[in-house]
C-alpha cells in the first residue's frame, strides 16, 4: 500500500514530493526509497528515518509538511495523535 500511495504522490499533477520516509528499520526506509527512486538524485534528497525512534523523529523533522501512515489500522490512532501534537 505504502509503494502504490508514493508512487501517485509522485505524479507530477499532485504538486506534491515525498521529502522523507520511516520505518522501524532504516535498511527497510532505504530500500522503499530505492525502490520508489532509484538512485537517483531524487532518492538523495529524501530523509530517512529508521530504528526505534524513526516514526517519533520523522513527526518532529522540519522536512515534513503531512503525513502518510500505511500502518497497520491498530497503530492508526496512536501516530496520528502523536502528529497531531
């Protein structure tokens, strides 16, 4: 879900970029990245954000302007609170 979402942000009619990604691992944020920009200049400018605190330091990073969370629907509320503060 999380590719399929990034890829349609992509579209250059969205007028939107994807400035930064997390996950619980970095190596997993790394290659989502890859996958979505290759390795390209694109995927160098994207801010990834991994290990245990890589959701917390994503919601607080200047880099990002909203939120895509494609956790599961259990962890929904928690993150999207967590945002909002």
């Amino acid at each position: 879900i999380a590719f399929k979402s990034a890829t349609a942000i992509l579209q250059k009619e969205s007028g939107c970029k994807v400035t930064a990604v997390a996950s619980r691992s970095a190596d997993k944020a790394n290659n989502f990245v890859k996958d979505i920009f290759g390795d390209g200049a694109d995927a160098a400018s994207i801010k990834v954000f991994g290990g245990d605190s890589g959701y917390d330091d994503l919601i607080q990073s200047d880099a990002v302007d909203a939120l895509y969370i494609p956790l599961p629907t259990t962890l929904h509320k928690q993150w999207v609170l967590k945002a909002l503060r």
